[in-house]
C-alpha cells in the first residue's frame, strides 16, 4: 500500500534572491526542493507498476514560517520536486522557515532553513515598538516589546509579553519576574 507513513523529510536549497519585486523593501526568495515522490504507471501496464523506494511518497509541499500558527495559510505550496516561490520577505531581516512534505496519512519532519534576507532593512526599531523575537529557549517566535538597543549592536533588548500571541487574555510583561537580562538579549535581525 502507498501512503500508509507520513512523508520522508524534504531537502530544499536557495536557487535564488530576487530583490527588485513589487513590494518595496521586500525580497522573493526561490527554493530548489527534494524530496521522495511516487511515479504513476505507465499508459497500458499494470496498475501496480508504479514506482517509489519508499511506502510514504510525498505529494505536496509547503513553506512556513517557523513558530507559525498550524492554521496559518503557508508562505508557498507546490508539487514536489518542484521550485517554489515564497513571496514577500522582508529586506535585511531573519527569516526561520520551514519545509514540510505532505502526504494523505500527514506531515513529515520539517526541513529548517535560517536566511538572512538581502537588502537594507526597512523597519525601524524604536523602544516601546512591539515586536515578534524568537526565544532562544525554544526557537518560536514571541511577542516582545524594545526596550533598548544601539544602532551599532546587533542585538536588541526586548521584554518579552505573555500569554502566547492571539489569545484572549491581557498581555503583561515577565521580564521583572526573575528573568536575568542575558535572555531578553536577541539578534536585531529577529
């Protein structure tokens, strides 16, 4: 039987930067994919005569933001073997995505990429800005709000807001619950 695993993890390279698009300060990023997928059979063999080395071919892929909601629409998606286009990126930032093959029985592990965009960056970061930084505790994204940093460093001061992003209760900070200044230390480029 086919399909009856989830998906093997994917490969994927960076082909290219485009940085001139329609947005500005915006650059398209295309990603080379590799992966495991299943050759239908030949017009008049066997339906069987399909070919695969693996009993868990992938059929889709799709792009994500690293820490992303899972209901989150995806930042690409596309056949496998494919090349895709994720859109939009902004100049001069960080960006975690991740590559995950589909199947009819799931996801496979993500394939994790961490890119420095090309071109300046285009937002300027203010203290009391709120902002979405990535713990080093756990690698997710956060949301946060800047509370110092110098133009030279490459690192912002943030306070990090609790509960998790979209929910319904008050965010407030934890910073002066005991959290030490070394964790509320991120790259500017988050």
């Amino acid at each position: 039987l086919l399909g009856v695993q989830r998906p093997p993890p994917v490969a994927a390279s960076v082909r290219r930067w485009i940085v001139e698009t329609a947005i500005p300060g915006t650059a398209d990023l295309e990603l080379g994919i590799t992966s495991e997928t299943f050759s239908p059979p030949e017009q008049g063999s066997s339906p069987y005569a399909g070919t695969s080395s693996s009993c868990a071919p992938t059929e889709s892929i799709c792009v994500q933001q690293k820490g992303s909601s899972p209901d989150a629409a995806p930042m690409a998606f596309g056949k496998p073997n494919e090349t895709l286009y994720v859109r939009g990126l902004p100049c001069g930032e960080e960006a975690l995505l991740q590559v995950i093959a589909l199947n009819g029985v799931g996801k496979s592990d993500p394939f994790e990429l961490q890119l420095l965009v090309p071109g300046e960056r285009a937002a300027v970061l203010d203290p009391g800005m709120r902002v979405r930084a990535v713990w080093a505790g756990d690698g997710n994204c956060y949301d946060a709000v800047i509370r110092s940093h110098q133009r030279d460093s490459g690192y912002v001061l943030v306070d990090w807001l609790r509960p998790a992003p979209l929910s319904s209760e008050k965010l407030k900070c934890v910073c002066e619950v005991g959290d030490d200044t070394d964790h509320r230390l991120v790259a500017r480029s988050c």
